[in-house]
C-alpha cells in the first residue's frame, strides 16, 4: 500500500467519526466533519494529479 491510500482511508475513518450521529460528539455540530471532508477533498486531488 502507498502512503496516499493509507492516508486516504484514515482521513476516511476520522470523516466518519466526526459526524454528530454519536452523543459524545452531538454538540460540535458539522465543524470536524467539515474540516475533516476538505482535507479529504484536498487528498483525493493530490492523489489524482499524482503528487501524492
């Protein structure tokens, strides 16, 4: 595996983890989860213009 895909599938399981679905995370509303899904978006362009 590259460092992109890890990278990739851990930024995928932090998204996942950040959504305010769960009670401990129900009051920070769509701010990690947010942040976390650009950072995403970021990773994905880098992965496909082969800088990562």
């Amino acid at each position: 595996m590259s460092l992109g895909t890890i990278l990739l599938i851990v930024l995928i399981l932090m998204l996942v983890g950040a959504l305010p679905n769960w009670p401990h995370s129900a009051s920070w509303g769509y701010f990690p989860s947010g942040t976390l899904g650009t950072v995403l978006i970021v990773v994905v362009i880098l992965m496909l213009l082969g800088r990562l």
